[in-house]
C-alpha cells in the first residue's frame, strides 16, 4: 500500500496544475460582492484649504460636529462622514467597496467663476487622492459646472486624463452666467456629453440647492423630502426626452436616490405627450427609455413598495445598491427605524420582490455594469483590487 502523504502529495500537485489553467476571474468572483453605488465622504477639517473657509464656501469645524457654509450649517450626524472612520464602517457593515460622489455643497452654484474653479478643483483633488490611496476601497467621482462650458471640459479632460476618475458627477439643476436656473441635461450641455460619451464614462445625477430655486419657505426639510425627487424626474423627462440614452450610447447614467418621481410620474408624461404632441415637436417619447440598458437608478427609495414599483417598471438589471451614506436620509444604522445598510434588500428578498441572483446582482453586478459598461476587463480590474 502506498504512504498516505505521498498520495495526497500527487493529488495536490495535480490540483494545482488546475487551478494554475483557470482563469482568475472564476477564482476571484466566486464570492459575490458588495458594492454600494452612492456614498459621501467629508474632508478632515485641516485638509479644506483656508481659503473655502475665508470665503465661506465650505468648511468643518475643528471638532468635527458641523459643516457650514455662509449663513447654512448642518450637524456631522456619523463619524464615517470621514475617511478612517468610514473604513470601519465599511468593515463592520461587510461593505466591500463604495463610489463616493462629490459633496453636493460643492457644485458651485451662485459662486464666482475663480472661487468655483478653486473649489471643485480641490473636491476633485481630494477624491483623486481617495481612490490612489485605497483603489480596493473606493471609486471615487468628479464635479464639474455646466453654466462654464470652456471650464467643465477642461476639468473634465484633467480629471479623466490625470486623475484617472472615471465618475462624472452632475446636479440635476445648475445656476448659468446670468443667474437662471437650469437642467443640466439642456441641449447646450450636449458638448459635456459628447466628452462624456468619448471617454465612456459613468454619470451620476444628483438633486441639490432646491431653496435656492424655489421661492418657498425652508421648513421641515421639504426641500430634501419633496423637492429633491421633483428635481430628479425634472431631469429624467429631459434625459430621456432629448433621447439621450441613444445619442450618447457610450455613457451610462444612474440617477440617485431611485430618480423617484420619475418612476411615479411615468404615466402622466406618456398622456402628456400623446395629448399635448405640438409641446413635444422633434423629442422623443418617454416608453422609449424605460428599462433601457444604459439608465441606472440606486435602491435608496426607502420603502419595499417603491422599490418594487421602480423594479417592475425598470426591470432590476436597471437597479443598483445605493445606501447615500452617511447621510441621515441615507440607509444607516437607526434605532427608530430598526433600520441598518442594505435593509431594503434583505426586506425585498424577504417579501419575494426580488431573488437571491436579482438581490447579487444589485449589490454587484448592476453597479460594475453602470460604472464600466461592457469593459469587462476593468470590471474584473476592479474585482481584482478589491479582492486583493
């Protein structure tokens, strides 16, 4: 009878022989993932330039409790607005990645074009200086302001070309030169999306400075809770009516917090646009873009019964985990909701909304699908960061 080790020493030489055959991308994508789509982080308050706090831009103050602005202040509600504090918290909640958006206090809205260009400059910077840092960890955005056409394409170029970021962030609405108030997706931006469409990027749509465009009282944060999901379908009915989604086919855009209204709203915009066709000369009509493979919309809806509307509407490979940390609107830990990150999930999964591959692949596959289209060598690029 042969010696037991050396049997097991023969077996093992063959099995790695195996294994040395097989791709990597079946090793490494063996344990499904989870990406979170939509996630902030703060600056250290010794790391924002003393001239954002001079000018009353942005600032934290030193003991970390507040961000401000001039004549606005808002509390730091967790400590993994910041970046160490976040990799905890990524640990302990099994967050394996985040894309980390601009902060929507730095879109630039209102400031003068020099102070602008500074600021966004250094968000940028700064997130760069994130994904270097802990490519496994995070995949960082940038800003640009579409009211300076000359100004966005060359931040664009710098951004894609020196910093490698690949996420372009954009407000729903911006201010132009002359004050007014605007959609981004105007068709004077088209050149910002004609860049876009060359370096085959990522867009994420996000809603901000509602009070500054809307002449109603500030109070019990309507502008957060109703007004910023009529900002988002206010830009997906332009989106989509511009044909976007087919004239930019190389862009793949994802709007936040599940573009609410958007999903609600799709009714009366088909009735609008069949009842009303002499408001609509030469656009494009709204069934054409739903469930279209190049529009993503994150999971932070906030209840089953949204999430499955946008789902049965959309189709779930349209739907990515976006948790919109650590905001206190975002998917957090909260005691009076007995909530955590990635409760909507679980609960759909729970109530048969979705299924065990749907539930993987919104936490996976959707956001690498969102973040590199069909370039299936960085998405296993990224995998391979991630799992090290």
């Amino acid at each position: 009878m042969r010696n037991v080790p050396e049997v097991w020493e023969k077996y093992f030489f063959i099995l790695k022989k195996l294994l040395r055959k097989l791709p990597m991308t079946k090793i490494m994508t063996k344990r499904k993932l989870r990406i979170n789509g939509h996630s902030h982080l703060l600056p250290y308050p010794e790391e924002i330039p003393q001239f954002m706090k001079d000018k009353e831009i942005f600032w934290v103050d030193d003991e970390r409790k507040h961000m401000l602005q001039k004549g606005w202040k808002r509390p730091v509600t967790d400590s993994s607005f910041f970046l160490n504090e976040k990799l905890v918290w990524m640990e302990k909640n099994k967050i394996d990645h985040a894309v980390v958006l601009n902060l929507s206090q730095l879109y630039g809205n209102g400031l003068r074009l020099e102070e602008m260009k500074k600021a966004l400059r250094f968000q940028n910077d700064f997130n760069a200086k994130v994904q270097r840092e802990h490519p496994d960890k995070f995949t960082c955005g940038f800003v640009v302001h579409p009211g300076f056409i000359y100004g966005a394409l060359d931040e664009m170029k710098r951004c894609v070309e020196e910093l490698g970021l690949k996420v372009l962030c954009l407000p729903t609405h911006f201010m132009d030169s002359i004050g007014q108030w605007r959609c981004v997706f105007d068709e004077e931006n088209d050149r910002i999306f004609e860049l876009a469409d060359k370096y085959k990027l990522a867009i994420e749509i996000h809603p901000y400075d509602g009070d500054k465009m809307i002449k109603l009282e500030n109070t019990n944060w309507r502008f957060h809770l109703i007004w910023m999901l009529a900002q988002c379908g206010d830009a997906y009915h332009f989106y989509t009516l511009n044909g976007m989604q087919e004239r930019f086919p190389n862009i793949r855009t994802c709007f936040a917090h599940g573009g609410q209204l958007a999903q609600m709203n799709l009714g009366r915009r088909i009735q609008g646009f069949d009842g009303r066709p002499d408001l609509f000369e030469g656009k494009t009509h709204p069934r054409k873009a739903v469930g279209h493979p190049n529009i993503f919309f994150d999971t932070l809806v906030h209840d089953t019964d949204s999430l499955k509307l946008m789902i049965d509407r959309q189709g779930s490979n349209q739907v990515l985990m976006g948790l919109d940390d650590p905001y206190p609107l975002g998917e957090m830990e909260s005691a009076e909701q007995s909530s955590y990150p990635g409760k909507i999930l679980d609960l759909a999964t729970e109530r048969n909304i979705i299924n065990q591959t749907q539930y993987d692949q919104i936490w996976e596959d959707n956001t690498l699908q969102w973040l590199f289209g069909d370039d299936e060598k960085a998405k296993q690029g990224l995998i391979a960061k991630i799992l090290g």
